[in-house]
C-alpha cells in the first residue's frame, strides 16, 4: 500500500503541472493522472473491472451453444457417409 502522503504530494505535483500546462493535452493528461491517484487511493475501485464480467458472461453462453451442436450429425441424402473432418 502506497502511503497517503506520497499519493497527495503527487497530486500536488500533478495540479501545478496541469496548472501550467500550455495546451489542454498535457492539461487532460495532469488530470488524468489525478483521476488515477485517486483510484490508487481509494483501492483500485475502477469501472473496468465491471466492464469484464458482462464480457465473460457472453463469451460462456457461445461456448455452451458450441458444445451442444457437437452432438448432432448432419445428414443429407445426397451425401456418402462420414466426413474425413468429423473428429
């Protein structure tokens, strides 16, 4: 765990950069860097660990639909037995 005085002195170095700052990139940037202090303090509490789980959920649902064509065999009347690519 980082101490809290060494994540506000940064912030204070991070604020006198955007302070400045002559374009509003490096402007964002400074900020940006605040805003990631902030999570650091606050225990890497962030919204890209929400954004993972939807994610996961989906990918689970393609796999079960994957697996559960598996099974069946497709038959044609035109066709002369198995495949050399049915495994």
């Amino acid at each position: 765990m980082i101490p809290y005085d060494r994540i506000i002195s940064e912030m204070e170095r991070q604020l006198s950069v955007a302070r400045r700052a002559n374009d509003e990139s490096t402007m964002r940037e400074a900020f940006s860097a605040v805003r990631s202090l902030c999570e650091v303090a606050l225990g890497g509490q962030s919204k890209r660990e929400e954004k993972i789980v939807p994610k996961m959920l989906t990918t689970t649902s393609a796999v079960q639909s994957i697996t559960s064509l598996e099974g069946k065999l497709l038959e044609e009347e035109d066709a002369n037995g198995g495949s050399l690519f049915d495994f």
